[in-house]
C-alpha cells in the first residue's frame, strides 16, 4: 500500500492485550530476528517499511518522487483553479503532469505501477470535471476509492481476515503464518481498523465539501489527509508489527528455555 492513510486503535484502551505498552515492546527490537529471505534494503512504501529496522517516513511515503507524483496533480489543480476559475485548465494541467510522470519512468526503466493508478484516477477526475463543468467532480473517484477501500477493510475484519494481516503476511516471511497467531491476528485487526478510521475520516471531512461544491478546500483536504495521514498510520502499524516480531522472538527463545528445565 504505498500512498496506499492521530492515534493508534488502542489509545483509549492503554496497552496492548498483554499487558505490555507498544514503546515497551518496540525498544527491545534489536531483539527481533532477521532469517535469511528478508531484505532489509531500503523499500518504498508501507510493505518496504515494515521490514527495516527503523522507521523511515520519506520511504512511507515512496521518497521525494513519490511525493511529487502523489502530491503535484491535486496541487496543481487546485492552484490553477484558484487563479484562472477554469476547469479545462487545471484538469488537463493535472493529466499532463501525471503523464511526463509516466513517460519519465518508462524512459528511466522503471515500474509504472504507482504512476498508471495515479493517472487513471486522475484521468477520470478530469473527464467527469471537464463533461460537467464542476471542479469538485475531479475529486470524486478519490472519493469513491476511499469509499470502496473502508468498505474492504471493514469486511475484512468482520470476515475474521483482517486486510493489513493479509498483506504484512504477504510481504514479510516472519509473519507469514500470522492467521494461526491469536496476538497476530489483534494486532493485524487493530491496523486494520486504524487504515479504516483513516479512510473514514476523509470521507467524514471531504464529502461534506464535495457536496458543497469547495472546490480549493476540498483540495486542500485532499492533500492535508493524504501523504501526512498515511505516514502517521504507518508508523503506528510499523510500531504494532515490529512489538509483535518482539513478543514471537521473545516467546521462542522461552520456550527452549522450559524444555531445557
């Protein structure tokens, strides 16, 4: 999930079902095993993140080019907007930015992952902007994927398959069998819900100026809850997942210590 969006789950409840603060669990990370198969090369996004050793928020982020490319289509909307009250303008200004983006990846023989999503929502933003003459209508399939994500995320945990387990599962070899680990699975459903009440408060703040037809605030929400968001509630996931690998390093080495007694 790479941007991939204030507290964690459990500030209200204190600490974790074991009794233990995160910050407690988090200082004795040195403690936490590195097997072979897992790079701790510096990675982007949050499934880079959570396989290194310290938290890194411009890797959160995708660094300063995945800022640019997350961040410059909305402000460049939003500023060009503002200055000339024309739609045209600042859609097709935002598509083509998004554009040299794509081609400045393709040149340099990179993944165009991030890039093709980007452009395709910014693409339709423009269509449904430009047929309507409305400039909150570029907004509106950021909307609709925030929508269908807090749907997914919530699902997901009601299902008893929290998403982010899922994921974390997938990228990190130490956490694979995190379904058959009850503290696994609180853990992942806790950050579940944390990127759940993320997605839930965009659209608790952007829906309302949407409909009201704020066309320079809903930008400016826009890019206030994207990438700062997300890096606040991905370090609280790496906090949760690196006191976890703690806890499962710490009760592994106990229990050769019993058998041995």
């Amino acid at each position: 999930m790479s941007a991939p969006d204030g507290g964690t789950p459990d500030q209200g409840s204190g600490p974790d079902p074991g009794g233990v603060p995160w910050q407690d669990d988090v200082s004795r990370q040195d403690d936490v095993p590195r097997p072979e198969g897992v790079d701790d090369r510096r990675a982007r996004g949050l499934g880079g993140v959570l396989r290194q050793e310290e938290f890194s928020v411009r890797d959160a982020v995708g660094g300063p080019r995945g800022i640019a490319e997350s961040v410059a289509p909305t402000l460049l909307f939003v500023v060009l907007f503002v200055v000339t009250r024309s739609v045209a303008v600042a859609a097709i200004v935002a598509v083509a930015v998004v554009v040299v983006a794509l081609v400045v990846r393709l040149v340099q023989r990179q993944s165009p992952q991030t890039v093709l999503g980007g452009l395709i929502g910014v693409a339709l933003g423009a269509v449904l902007a430009l047929r309507s003459g409305d400039g909150t209508d570029f907004y509106a399939p950021g909307i609709a994927i925030n929508a269908v994500a807090l749907v997914l995320l919530v699902v997901s945990v009601l299902a008893r398959r929290p998403l982010i387990g899922l994921v974390v599962g997938a990228l990190d070899p130490r956490v694979e069998d995190w379904a058959q680990d009850p503290d696994a699975r609180r853990v992942y459903t806790r950050a579940t819900w944390l990127f759940a009440g993320l997605y839930a408060a965009k659209l608790a703040v952007q829906v309302p100026l949407l409909l009201a037809g704020q066309v320079a605030a809903m930008g400016v929400a826009k890019l206030a809850m994207g990438l700062p968001l997300f890096a606040v509630v991905a370090y609280l996931v790496w906090l949760m997942h690196r006191a976890l690998l703690a806890r499962r390093a710490a009760r592994s080495q106990d229990g050769p210590a019993h058998r041995a007694g």
